[in-house]
C-alpha cells in the first residue's frame, strides 16, 4: 500500500520518499488535486481530442494558428522571431504568452538559466495482438489492466531503484506501472483493430533519470528495456513479448523514450515530463505575481506546466496566462 501511494509522488521525480527538498511532496499533492479528487481521467478519443477541440475553438474565436514553426528568440518587448520552413518571421504581442520550459524560455531571451531540471523515466509504448494472462489466475487481465497496474512498485523497491540510479546504476528490477488506455477507450483504436482485440499498453518506469543515459543513449536505452520488460513479465504467466502486434514490416510494435529521447523529440528539458520540479501552487517571495505566471517580464508570461501553479496536463497555467491578460486589459474583478 505504502508503494502504491508513493508511485504518484514519483512520477516525474526523481527522489527518495524522505528527500528534504519535498518534490516527491509537491507531486503527489498535484496527484490528488485533479478534479478535486485525484481521479485519473482518459479524455475519449485520446490527447489529440482535446488539442483538437482547442484548435477549433481559437479558430472559432478568430486565432491564426501557426504549426510547425521553430521560435528562435523571443524580447522583453513582444517581439518573437521564428522559423517556418526556410523562411524566418517576426511578429509583435503586447503580450507573448509562452507554453516552452522555463529553462527554454530563458534561451530564447538571451538569459542565463539557474534551472537543472532532469527527468527520470523509461516510457514503452507497445500494440498487443491481446491482453497478456496473468500469473494470478484468480484476476480477469481485464480488471487487472483496467486501471494503473503497479509492477515491483512497493515502498523498499521504489527505495531500492532510487539507491542504485543515484549511484549510477539502472535498477537491477525497475519499478514501473501500466495503463491500457484501449480498455478504457476503445475509440483510440481503429475499427479494424477493434474487432481483432487488439490493446495498447503503455509502460511507465520509474528512477530511469537521464544521467544513466548521457554516456551511450542506444545502449543504456536497450539494458533499461530489456530489464523493464523482465521486471513486468515476472507478473505475467507469459512473456509480454510473446503479446506484441507484428506492424507491417513483421516488427514488433514496441517503442521505448529515455528522458534524452524525449528532450530530442518534445523539447522536454533534460525529459523533465514537468518542464520543471513541481513547485508549490503559491508563491513564496514577493517576486512571484498574482497568478503564477509572471516572468521578470511584463510582458513575457508563461503559460505551460513549468509555472508556479503548473502540473501536468492540468491545463492550469495556460487558464492563469490568460486571466492574467485579461485582468491586465479588464481589471481583476472582470477577468475572474
Ligand atoms: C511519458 C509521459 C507521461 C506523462 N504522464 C502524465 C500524466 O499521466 N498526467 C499528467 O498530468 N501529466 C503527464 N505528463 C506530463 C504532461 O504531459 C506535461 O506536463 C504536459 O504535456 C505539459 O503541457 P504543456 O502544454 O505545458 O507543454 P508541452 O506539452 O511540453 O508543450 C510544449 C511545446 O513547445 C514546443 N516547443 C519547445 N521549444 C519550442 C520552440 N523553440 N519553438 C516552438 N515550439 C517549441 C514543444 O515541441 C512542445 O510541443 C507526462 C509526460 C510524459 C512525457
């Protein structure tokens, strides 16, 4: 049970549960505050379902909506020069609202980052021609996967894992856990597939921190697979491997991001999944502004998960930014 708990302060974290420093805390408090509740929820139709209808309401509302493009820098005063294609553009915000990092936020500036955020996991995406049997006959695989399925995740081997990558080491039986988002909704499936029983199973590893990988990324990359997948076949009364749909070429469909696959692919600092460790939703000095967002600059707010009240896909710093504009333009009480 003691495990269990933890898992939700160590997502994302990578601590010990008695750090002083008290991220390990500050994780699981955003844990228990989704919906007022704590409640994991799986939007139907999967993330691209709410970007999605994000994109059409701004449409809807007038946005110009640019993809694709590279921001090279961005000013105090608004000013934002970006890439698209071979061309570069600039264009001028009274306010420039900035979803990146706080540590790429600080690049583009120009400015010299304090930040050393660092991720600490090993995700594995994979495709099973069907649901693997369990080692426990007693539970349906169908409940089992129905929710977080927490593998070699109690309290000493979480502990355990986070001596040995702390001493340089991947763990020699990595924690993860598992979600079946098919179960959940099946929509994220094509029809075909649908029919065929095909699932989705998405592995989260945990105490995988990017310093294990910074020396051979292919190979570190290859021994952290390898053991996770002996780690959650020792649950399973047969290999996971044996589960995985062949994709056209006849390869498994299996993929596995270390934190530096994730920096390169998301610009995700260091694969921190954060942005930044969690902070306390409120601020602690007189230098923090009324919602979370601020930067040293008027006009420059953040609006993605590494502000002060951030966390996750919550969505929470992308509503202050915007409050923030509008307190600005319409007064406070209005904006609220
Ligand atoms: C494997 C994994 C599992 C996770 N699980 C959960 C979970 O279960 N629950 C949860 O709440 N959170 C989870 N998270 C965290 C969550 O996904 C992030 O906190 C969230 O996506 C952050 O959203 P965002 O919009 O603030 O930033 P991001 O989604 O990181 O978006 C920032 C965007 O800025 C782009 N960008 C960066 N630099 C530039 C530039 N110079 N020019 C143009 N674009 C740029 C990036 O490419 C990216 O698209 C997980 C993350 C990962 C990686």
């Amino acid at each position: 049970m003691r495990g269990v708990v933890l898992t939700d302060a160590l997502i994302g974290t990578f601590a010990s549960a008695d750090d002083e420093q008290l991220r390990q805390n500050r994780c699981l408090l955003y844990h228990l505050i989704g919906n007022g509740t704590g409640d994991w929820d799986v939007p139907v139709g999967g993330m691209g379902a709410v970007t999605g209808a994000l994109a059409d309401a701004a449409r809807r509302a007038g946005a110009t909506l640019v993809t694709g493009a590279e921001v090279l820098s961005v000013t105090p005063d608004g000013e934002v020069l970006y890439r698209e294609g071979d061309t570069e553009r600039v264009v001028v915000g009274g306010h420039v609202l900035a979803n990146v990092a706080p540590r790429t936020l600080a690049r583009l500036l120009g400015e010299e980052s304090s930040e050393t955020p660092e991720g600490a996991q090993l995700k594995v995406n994979m495709v099973l021609r069907r649901l693997p049997r369990l080692r426990d006959t007693a539970v349906d695989p169908r409940d089992a996967f129905g929710g977080t399925f927490h593998v070699n995740e109690s309290f000493a081997q979480l502990e355990t894992a986070y001596r040995e990558a702390a001493d340089g080491r991947l763990p020699a039986l990595p924690p993860c856990e598992i979600y079946c988002h098919s179960l959940t909704d099946p929509s994220i499936l094509g029809p075909a597939e649908r029919a065929a029983g095909v699932q989705t199973l998405t592995l989260f590893g945990l105490h995988m921190p990017a310093r294990l990988f910074e020396a051979d990324n292919d190979g570190a990359r290859a021994e952290a697979l390898r053991a996770t997948m002996a780690s959650l076949d020792r649950v399973l009364a047969e290999p996971i491997e044996d589960c995985l749909l062949p994709d056209g070429d006849g390869k498994p469909c299996i993929e596995a991001k270390t934190p530096l696959d994730l920096e390169a692919e998301l610009g995700l600092p260091r694969g921190h999944i954060f942005h930044r460790d969690l902070s306390w939703p409120y601020g602690d000095d007189e230098t923090a502004g009324t919602w979370g967002v601020e930067t040293r600059h008027e006009r420059v707010l953040l609006c993605g998960a590494g502000a002060a009240r951030g966390g996750g896909v919550s969505g929470i710093p992308g509503h202050n930014a915007a409050m923030a504009v509008l307190g600005r333009r319409f007064g406070d009480g209005q904006a609220r």
